[in-house]
C-alpha cells in the first residue's frame, strides 16, 4: 500500500477519500437528526447562552473564556439566527473534529481502518449525541485535535509554521474551556518522558509555540485581572457541593464514563467480524507497532492519560468532575479502537464499514419522530418549554406599546436568553438593574430605549422596582400554549414590562 514519508520519517498513509466522504455525511446528519428530534437548541439553554456571551464580544465571561461564544456570535453575523442554522454551526464542530481526527490517525491507520474509526465516531456518544450541542466542551473538539495534531507535526517535522500552529491552538482551546489545560499538561508529560521530544523542549520551537500561545491568551489574562478571576473561580469552585463524598462520587463517575461512551464504539466494531474469519479477535500487534512510535506514544498520553491527569487536578483544587467533560478527550479514542480491528478485516470489511455508517445514519433519521414525541413528553427541565413561542410573545407584547425595537433584556432565565436569540432586534441581555457592572450596555441606552423585563412570574419585576432610578411600565401578559404532546404545564404565561433608567437628579450628578 502506497504512504508518503513525513520529514522525519513517520510513515503516512493517504486519507482515506471514502472517510471524507463519510465525514461529510456524518456532519450533515448531526445537523439534520437533532432539528428533528429536539424541539429546543438544549435542555440546558447552553447554546443560548453562547449567544448572550458571544454579542458582548467581552474578553471574558463569567463561567468561561470568550471564543466559542464569539465564533457563535461570528457564525450568526452570516448565516441567519435560527435554530437550524445554529444547528449546522454544531454539526460543523463534529465534522472539522472528524477531519482533524483523519489527519492523526493517517500515522497509524490504514485507509480501511480510517473508514472504520469515522463508522466507531458516529455511535460515540461524546463525538454526536453530546456533542450536538455546542457549549464549552463541545467547542473545545477541533482545537483539542488540533492541538495533538499538530505537536504531531511539530515533533515529527520540527517546522516553525507547525510550532506556531502548535500555540495558536493551545491557546484556542484554553480560551474555550480551561479544563484543555490537562491536555497542555499530558503533551508536556509527554515530551519531558521521551529522549526524542525532550531536545525539542529545549529549541527555538518550544520558545515559538510558547509566544504564540502567550499572545493570544494575554488579552484574557488581562481581563481576568479586571474582573476578579470570575470564570477560574467558577470553574474551581462553581460545579457543585465539594465534599469529600461528592467528590468521591463524582472522581468514579468520571472513571467509569470513559468505558461506557467507548462500549457502541467496540460494538459496532464487533458487527464487522465473522466466526473463523481467520483473523485474531484484537489486533494487538499492529496496535502495539504502530503506538510504539513516538507520535503514537503522544496519541495514548492524549486518549488515556488525560483523565487520570484531570481526576488529580480535580482533587487538588476540590472540584467535582463532571462525565460531559471527557468530550474533548474521545476526538482520538475512535482511534485507538480502531487499531484494534486487524488490518486484513478492514480490508474485507470495507463495504460493511461504509453499509453500517450509512445504516446507522438512516434508522436513526427514521426513528427521530419517535425520539422527539420521548423526549417532549418527558418534558425534563427545558425540553419541552416552547421557548421561541415565548420570545415572540414577549416581542409582541412590547411591540404593541413601544415604538422603537427592544435593545437590551432582562428576566428570569429561560424567556430572556430566548429573547436575545429570536427577536429580530437581537438585544442584549443583563442580568438584573445593577449595569454599572454590566458593560455591554450603556445608561444612554437604558434611558432611551429601556429594558424589557421578561419572565413567567410576576414577582421577577420586584428586583427592578427596589431601586428609584428605574420607572417601571407594564406590557402585560400572553399565554402561549405547549406543543402538541408535551408532557408539563398546557400552557405558558409571559410576563413583560418596560423598564427605563431616570436620570439622577441634578445635585446626585454633582456629587
């Protein structure tokens, strides 16, 4: 089989076309397969928050670094804001995902095996079913592959340009989430063990890619001082109760869910094995050759031992690790399974490899009616609250009784985010009256335009009320009835007001 040789002699195979083309079906069907079965962008309103974050274009937040929720925002200054176009920019976080995935794994795989490790991707729940939704683990995807990929390349070429690219992407995925610091810390065990990369470490390249990362982060540092180091301490601290229990509870949590989200992937590996195919049930031997190199070495620090580095980390600063956060970690994990299914398989294999993708993909779409009448029905958290509905209630309530478009908004949770995101003003959203804190909107707008306070209960607007620099104007109320075969309430009320900033008298001014 033809490879090309890289510049330190790291065997490559070509990229697999086949694979690409699976890629490519894999991205169009995770965009296609949550619009169909999910009646909201996520339970959780993380995706609508991405996009109250990312309009500020502030240097930082206040649970997470800033870029996933500016590429957000940059997606949005292009494509129109609706939920299936917010559904695409998720899908095309997977399939770069992909694409990077198939750049690594040309040092180990065979073509045939690179097919096999896109059909293990779709069935792991950490590279589709969770990675659907884009919030800060999800976004750290490509720049976490990107990462490996290119301190692949760096050690293996020892470029500039792949040292630069090396930094930039480090810092791309810390100014996601600063949990990608346990890869930064892998890849740096990595070289330290290694006599190869340890000379590296000492060259102008490390000090190149060190730069990079520095500049790019610097801005967010600064931030970080001028803001209290609001999102370090969330992201020590602000994960839930840290007692020793929990903690515990959550340490195993974390363990077992590597296992478990790698199981469909074995699985549906095993459906391309036959009894008496003449071929070994694992190939370990073509494994162990091809991550006894270097790079695969770099590739087994990045897969596995991310997570016992993110289980100390955890405990040395008391934080209780959530099973979401190993997204990130399987961007390399199909393939590593993928190296366990003997060559001579995947080569005999080839059109089940392809069948099974694409099989999978379409009975998925065919069930998705069925899955989304399951999911409404539960109606867990935000699954069932038709939010749109609700912001164009809002909308309309204030359209009706002010002349000029809603700017800024505020409330309780769910109808504010969603306001921000479906009304066609795209207003900004603040989280209560004190807006001294809250840059993004200036006094000049609020005692213009104003806010418009939405919520499903009339107690919100009392916050609001307490202070005398705001006049309050009601807009009243509107229901807004559930989807058809929801589970929870039949109905939603809406609540909206009109708050307007009164100028401080005179002498307060002076003062």
């Amino acid at each position: 089989m033809p490879v090309e040789a890289s510049l330190s002699g790291t065997r490559l195979h070509p990229i697999s076309p086949a694979a690409l083309a699976l890629v490519g079906c894999a991205t169009l069907f995770w965009a296609v397969y949550p619009h169909l079965t999910q009646l909201n962008l996520d339970t959780f309103l993380d995706m609508l928050e991405n996009h109250v974050w990312g309009i500020r274009w502030q240097w930082g937040n206040s649970k997470h670094p800033p870029l996933y929720g500016w590429l957000t925002a940059l997606w949005f200054e292009v494509f129109p804001r609706t939920d299936f176009s917010y559904r695409v920019f998720a899908a095309l976080n997977i399939g770069v995902t992909l694409v990077i995935m198939l750049a690594i794994a040309r040092r180990f795989l065979t073509p045939d095996q690179q097919r096999a490790a896109v059909m293990v991707s779709l069935v792991l729940p950490p590279l589709g079913f969770t990675a659907f939704t884009y919030n800060a683990n999800s976004a750290m995807l490509p720049f976490w592959a990107g990462t490996i990929l290119f301190y692949l390349r760096t050690i293996e070429r020892r470029q500039w340009f792949d040292a630069t690219a090396l930094g930039a992407m480090a810092a791309a995925a810390i100014l996601s989430k600063y949990f990608a610091a346990v890869l930064l810390f892998a890849l740096f065990g990595h070289a330290l063990c290694h006599r190869q990369t340890r000379a590296i470490l000492a060259s102008r390249l490390t000090l190149l890619a060190a730069a990079t990362f520095c500049v790019l982060v610097a801005p967010h540092v600064v931030w970080l001082a001028n803001n209290d180091f609001t999102p370090i301490t969330f992201a020590a601290t602000g994960q839930g109760d840290a007692t020793a229990t929990i903690l515990a509870s959550r340490q195993l949590e974390f363990l077992l869910a590597q296992p478990v989200y790698a199981l469909p992937g074995l699985a549906v590996l095993g459906l391309l094995r036959r009894p008496g195919d003449g071929a070994p049930l694992f190939g370990w031997r073509d494994a162990r050759c091809a991550l006894s190199t270097v790079s695969g070495r770099a590739v087994v620090w990045a897969g596995l031992l991310t997570v016992p580095i993110a289980m100390l980390l955890a405990l040395i600063v008391r934080s209780p690790l959530t099973s979401n956060w190993t997204v990130p970690v399987f961007c390399v994990v199909p393939i590593l399974l993928a190296l366990l299914l003997p060559i001579k398989i995947a080569e005999r294999m080839r059109r089940w490899t392809i069948g099974l993708s694409l099989g999978f993909m379409a009975i998925m779409l065919a069930i998705s009616p069925i899955i989304r009448g399951e999911i409404i029905g539960r109606a867990a958290v935000n699954a069932a609250v038709p939010l749109a509905a609700m912001a164009a209630a809002a909308g309309q309530l204030w359209d009706s009784r002010v002349e000029r478009p809603v700017a800024v908004v505020s409330g309780a949770g769910n109808p504010a985010y969603a306001a921000s995101f479906y009304l066609p003003s795209q207003p900004q959203l603040l989280y209560g009256p004190g807006f001294e804190t809250q840059p993004w909107v200036t006094a000049a707008e609020l005692a213009d335009v104003g806010v418009m306070v939405v919520c499903t209960h009339e107690g919100c607007i009392d916050a609001w009320r307490s202070p005398k620099r705001w006049r309050i104007e009601p807009l009243g109320s509107a229901n807004v009835p559930a989807v058809s075969g929801a589970g929870g309430p039949e109905s939603y009320t809406v609540h909206a007001w009109r708050a307007v900033l009164v100028p401080a008298p005179q002498s307060e001014r002076e003062q």
